[in-house]
C-alpha cells in the first residue's frame, strides 16, 4: 500500500471546511486592505532561493532541489516572499504606483523533521508590501496579521516585534554578538557553535536550555540601531499603539530567513513549553536589490495554515460547516433511474444541490445514504411514479411524505 510521503498529509474534506474557512477569512481582509491575489509556480530556479537564504541557513539545507531533464537547477517552493519579488521585477510591477500590496496561499516545502505542526510540506497565507519604506506599512501588515487571526476567533496570543537593523547598523551589533559569545564558545550547543561561524545573529533563536543563560546576557540589537532604524521602529511602535495593538518588544526575535532587516514580528500561542510560531514576518528592504532591482524597501508576513487550523482546534473554535447537498433522489426499477437521471440534472440545472442514487443499492440501502448525507429531501421515484410523471418527496426532518409531479419538485424545494 502506497502511504503520503513522511511528512506531508492528506487533507480530507472535512479538514478542508477550516481551509475554506481561512481563505474565504483571508481574501476578505486582503480585500478590504487593498492586497491583490498572486500567485507563483511551485518550483523556481534553484538560485532565486539561493540569494534569499545564503549558504549554512537551515532553510537551504532544508529545500527541495533537483534538476529537470534539461540539467537546470530548481528547488521547490521553500518560502513565498522571494518568488514573489522574482514575479514584481519580471512583470514591471515596480511600474506600478507603490507600494504593490499582494496576497497568496502556497505550498511550501521544507525538508525538515517532521513533528506537529512541523512538516515538509505545508500552507501559508503571506502578504507582501512593495515598495515603500514608510512605517505606516509596517503597522498595516500587522495590523493586518492581528485582524486575520482575530477574525478566526483565535484568542490568547502573543504579538513580538523587534527591530534588527540594517546594513549600515546591523554588521557593529553582529561583531558585538560575535565578541561576546566567543567567551563562552565551548559551552554552546553543537548547532550554536556552526551559527556562531555561519549565522551569528540566529545565536538568539536558540531553543537549547544549556544556552538560554548565554542569550539571556548578549547585547541587545536594539542599542545598536542607527538612528534612521531608530525613529522608524519608534514610529512602528507609536503606530501600532494608536492602532490599540499590543506588542511585545522581545529582543531576541531574529528570523529564520536571511532576508530580513529592520522591523521582524511573530505570532504564537501564549502559554508554557515549545512554542512554535503561527505568523512571522518583517522587512526585507535589500532582497529586491539582491535579486537585480533597484533599491526597493518591502514587508511582509506568512501564516502556517496548519498550525493555525491546529490552534483553532485547541481553541474548540465552532468553523462553520461545508453546505451539504439538499436532495437525495432515489429509485426502484430500470426506467425510474432514467427519470432519475433527468431529475437530478434539472435540479441542479435549477441551482439546488441533488445527489443522485448511484450503482444497484435496495431502496434502503439508498436511503440509508440519504440520511448519512444530511439531505433536507429525499425523492423517491418508482414504476408507478414513472407511469403518474410524479415522485414521493419526503422531508428528512418531519417524516412527511407526499406525492408531487416531476415538473413541480424544482419549484417547491426552491419556494421551501
Ligand atoms: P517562515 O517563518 O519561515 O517565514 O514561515 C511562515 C510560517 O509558516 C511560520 O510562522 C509557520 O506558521 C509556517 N511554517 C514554517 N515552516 C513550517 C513547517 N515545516 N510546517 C508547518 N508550518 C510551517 C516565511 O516563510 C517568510 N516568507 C514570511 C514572510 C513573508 N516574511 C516576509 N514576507
């Protein structure tokens, strides 16, 4: 027997009813912020990933990569954002009055240990703000991310934010880092020793018990910021507390991806133990201009679809059912199924959910389905029903039944 590959699942329909629930939540608010849907292939060239996440970062060590029978290069999606900056510069969307504002739901595809909420292929839902620098932004998109989760009914979640500079502020903090760690070099965890060498400023991230000590007395990104980073994180700050948002300022917040500079955020479930992310995002002002554009400032967020539809399941929150089909129609006999088949085509010609008795079930073994099914209406149609141009039409709720003319069933499930 076949088996989803390790770390991937299938999403049933009835997991679906919280994907549409999201994505119909999603779409709304985008509307409403002015963010248009984009969407991006599933694989790019290999590259693209490459420069948004340079060598020795757990997401290049993580990504999918294979070449196609022309021998190029590609990795599957491990990320949106960086796709979505390949598709701004290649279609001119910096043409366009900025900042652009998108939104998308993608794959995304890590390969990592899987665990809850941890797979090798998962969700997001991501925006990406082009093209301006402008703090307003940045409150915007959380803003935004604040409202998407809010209007989920999720409650009981932390906001940090921080701000880990830019390129003219960040290298004195990373060499003030670097200085201070090298005093406890032979006491850091195996993957804090390569960061220290490869990635120094994810040192903070570290979940490592034996290292929270040594995160907890490092330097603080925050006293090394130039005072442009500065006034714009003050601005962020002062906007998002007008906007009644309440964010935590946590200066060990770094991200996972490369890209990022200045303001970085995350949204978690509050509460004790391993708490794993729900929402990241930041600014990412050199990640155009790394890619070949000019200087382009841009921010951004990503939601993991499944760990929010793991934490609307914690949170018991009630998700709004998939409609289910309104008629079952059901049949005795050669000829009664072809008026069936006329029957269950017209209805839903008329707009009215019909699922129509299908293979050589008894007549109670169809109506059996029906009530499985959840119909509000069964139709029955036998030889005699053939001969008369009517069927039984029986409420499912009530019990009741009545004989009714093909032609009229249509119109009285309508007016009920
Ligand atoms: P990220 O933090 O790598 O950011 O991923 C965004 C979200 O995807 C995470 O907060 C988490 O909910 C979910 N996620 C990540 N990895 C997994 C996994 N293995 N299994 C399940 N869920 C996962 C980005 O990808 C950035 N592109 C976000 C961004 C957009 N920054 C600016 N614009």
């Amino acid at each position: 027997m076949f088996k989803a590959p390790r770390g991937t699942r299938d999403i049933l329909p009835q997991e679906r009813t919280y994907w549409r629930y999201i994505e119909e939540k999603a779409a709304h608010l985008c509307q409403l912020y002015g963010y248009q849907p984009i969407s991006t292939p599933v694989f790019e060239d290999y590259q693209l990933f490459a420069h948004a996440a340079p060598d020795g970062t757990d997401i290049i060590k993580e990504m999918y990569v294979f070449k196609d029978r022309s021998g190029q290069e590609l990795a599957l999606t491990a990320e949106g954002t960086a796709p979505i900056c390949r598709a701004y510069l290649e279609h001119g969307l910096f043409n366009l009055p900025q900042p652009v504002k998108l939104y998308y739901v993608t794959s995304a595809f890590r390969y990592e240990r899987p665990q809850a909420g941890r797979y090798r292929q998962h969700h997001q839902f991501g925006v990406e703000a082009i093209g301006d620098a402008d703090p307003a932004l940045d409150a915007e998109v959380i803003e935004l991310m604040h409202r998407f989760l809010s209007s989920l009914g999720l409650s009981g979640l932390s906001l940090e934010i921080n701000s880990i500079g830019c390129r003219q502020c960040q290298p004195a903090y990373v060499e003030a880092l670097k200085k201070y760690y090298v005093a406890f070099k032979n006491q850091l965890c195996p993957d804090c020793k390569v960061r220290l060498a490869r990635n120094p400023l994810r040192l903070l991230d570290c979940k490592e018990a034996s290292c929270q000590e040594i995160i907890a007395g490092a330097p603080k990104i925050t006293d090394y910021l130039c005072s442009e980073c500065q006034t714009h994180f003050q601005s962020v700050q002062k906007y998002l507390t007008e906007l009644g948002i309440a964010c935590q300022l946590n200066h060990r917040l770094v991200r996972g991806l490369d890209y990022y500079t200045r303001t970085v955020f995350e949204a978690k479930p509050e509460g004790e133990g391993v708490q794993i992310a729900l929402v990241g995002g930041g600014r990412y002002d050199n990640l155009i201009e790394e890619l070949g554009g000019k200087p382009t400032p841009a921010i951004g967020f990503a939601a993991g679809i499944e760990r929010i539809i793991i934490t609307l399941k914690d949170q018991n929150i009630a998700i709004p059912p998939l409609p289910e089909p309104v008629v079952y129609v059901a049949y005795l006999g050669a000829e009664a199924k072809l008026e069936t088949i006329k029957l269950v085509s017209r209805l839903r010609h008329e707009g009215i959910a019909a699922i129509q008795a299908i293979g050589d079930k008894s007549l109670k073994g169809q109506l059996r389905q029906a009530n499985s099914l959840g119909v509000k209406y069964t139709v029955i149609i036998g030889e005699r029903e053939v001969e008369n141009k009517t069927a039984v039409l029986r409420d499912m709720a009530s019990g009741e039944q009545k004989n009714i003319s093909l032609s009229e069933i249509a119109r009285l499930i309508k007016k009920r």
